[in-house]
C-alpha cells in the first residue's frame, strides 16, 4: 500500500477535475421527411456529448462542444483518479494509524502538508472565494435568464406588431387593386 507522502502528491498533482460521466447523446427532431423520422432506415443526429453530474443532490447535464470533448474526458478521468486517491489515502491512514498510532499518523501528516504550498487557512480562504465565485456565476445565470426572457417578450411583442402592420398593409393593397379593377 502506497504511504501517505505519495498520495498526497499525487493528489496534489492532479490537475483539473469534472464529476461526472461524459456520454454521446443522439437525438431525433421529428421533423417530415428528415433522415431521422425514416420509416426504413432511421438515422439520429449526433453525436452530440453531455456531461451528466449531481451538484447539491440534483442532478444534471450539460452539452460539451465537439472541439472540448478530449479536455473534458481528460477532467473526468481526473475526478476518478482523485476518488479513488482519496480512498487510498483514507486507507493508507487507517493502516499507518494500525501499525503507528495516531499521534505518530499526525505527525506525519502535519510534516507532509508543511512541504507543500499553502497552510489550512490558506486553504479555508481557497474554498470561500470559490464560493463567492460560484454564487456570483449562479446570479450572472439568474440575471441571464430574466434578460432572455425579457427579450423574448419583446420581440414577440414586435412579430405581432408586424404581422398586424403586414396584414393591414395587404388589406390596403388589395383594397387598392379592387377600386382600380372597378375603374
């Protein structure tokens, strides 16, 4: 079994992380007469990829672009690794506490963290701006979705405004085109 100094830099190694499972989707528009809906030879569009994850006990997804598909394997690959790291670590732990004793697992574990970069308070203020981050993106999304929708209101807004524009206009033309047949 690994010991404690090389799980922790390996996990400290890592790299960047995406929970989760990335998965090709294909899907079918329903539209008449498309390659989709084929009576004989159906063929779904695709494939396109989702990342499919649970945050907060909610779960997921999200589409991935063609161009970021490897990244993305790369992350999740990552996120798995750093699982099972953490596994190992609480294992190696609970052996070195069997065979050393706490104090002497403590030890140690304070003696490798003093070699890497950062203390617990560095951490701690680690964690906090990520949160004020994650909570800052969730409103930028709130405020997004309120802007969208206004949007969507007022051009449905204008399309009705048009059509009635389009159709008094036609209504003139062809009012038009009688007078001048009765002439």
């Amino acid at each position: 079994m690994p010991d404690l100094d090389s799980i922790l830099n390996e996990i400290k190694n890592i790299g960047p992380c995406l929970p989760g499972s990335l998965d090709p989707y294909y899907s079918v528009c329903g539209k008449p007469g498309c390659r989709c809906v084929d009576k004989d030879n159906p063929r779904k569009h695709g494939p396109y990829f989702r990342l499919s994850f649970s945050f907060v006990k909610k779960n997921s997804t999200m589409f991935v672009r063609k161009q970021d598909v490897d990244a993305v394997k790369t992350m999740v690959a990552n996120y798995k690794r750093l699982r099972a790291l953490t596994l190992e670590l609480g294992m190696a732990a609970l052996d070195s506490v069997k065979r050393h004793g706490v104090a002497a697992t403590l030890e140690q574990f304070r003696g490798s963290r003093s070699d890497s970069e950062g203390s617990q308070g560095s951490w701690k203020d680690k964690c906090r701006r990520r949160s004020r981050q994650i909570r800052a993106a969730e409103v930028k999304i709130r405020d997004l979705t309120k802007s969208r929708d206004k949007w969507r209101q007022e051009c449905l807004k204008l399309r009705k405004i048009a059509k009635a524009a389009e159709k008094t206009h036609s209504d003139q033309g062809s009012r038009n085109d009688e007078t001048r047949k009765k002439k």
